[in-house]
C-alpha cells in the first residue's frame, strides 16, 4: 500500500527534526510505514532510523537533507525551500512494499557557467 504524506511529514521521519504543526502526523508516518504494533513494540525513537532507511533508500537524493542548527530557528522558511525543490508530498510504501512507478524528487536545476 501506498500513501501521499506532506514533505514536513516525510522530512521529520528522515531527519528526526519536527518539521510539522502536529506530531501526530510523526506517528501517522510511523504507524503507516512500520506497522502499529511494530511502532509500539520498538518506540517511536527506534522507529526512526527505520523510517530513514525505507524513505531514503525509496528518495537517495532526501539523505542530505537536515536542517543545520540556525535552520530550526527558521524551520518554516527551511521547509519551504525544501517543498520547492522536492514538492507538496511524496508517495511512501509500507516497509516491503515497493513503490511502483515511483516520481523521483525533484532536483536542483544545474548551472551553466559559459
């Protein structure tokens, strides 16, 4: 099963950052993703390396992608730049399932220098 989750959404569980208004949106991820009992059983803080190594192996181009400290102060600002370059939402699996016809992220457009 696939479901579309906001960037905030996809950013918190790869980055381990909150990059929501409401982390009930973490768990909705997480419950998503791994499984509720599985989520309960391992906690959500060992939930996450989980969720990073599903969503990044899915989205390479997501593994650099962490706010730096000064960021958070402006995380709204950071998440928007983000949305920019990777877009609204992103189409996530369940762990084992694979993502068919996956869009792949969106990149910076390259520099010419002539």
């Amino acid at each position: 099963m696939v479901k579309n989750f906001d960037l905030g959404t996809v950013l918190s569980a790869t980055t381990g950052t909150s990059c929501v208004d409401d982390f009930n949106k973490v768990y909705e991820i997480a419950y998503f993703i791994l499984d509720d009992k599985l989520v309960t059983s391992l906690g959500l803080g060992n939930a996450f390396p989980v969720m990073r190594n599903h969503i990044t192996k899915i989205y390479p181009e997501l593994k650099d992608v962490m706010p730096r400290l000064n960021d958070r102060i402006n995380l709204d600002v950071w998440l928007k730049i983000q949305k920019e370059k990777y877009g609204e939402e992103l189409p996530i699996p369940q762990l084992g399932d694979k993502l068919e016809g996956k869009e792949l992220v969106k990149k910076l457009p390259t520099k010419s220098f002539h």
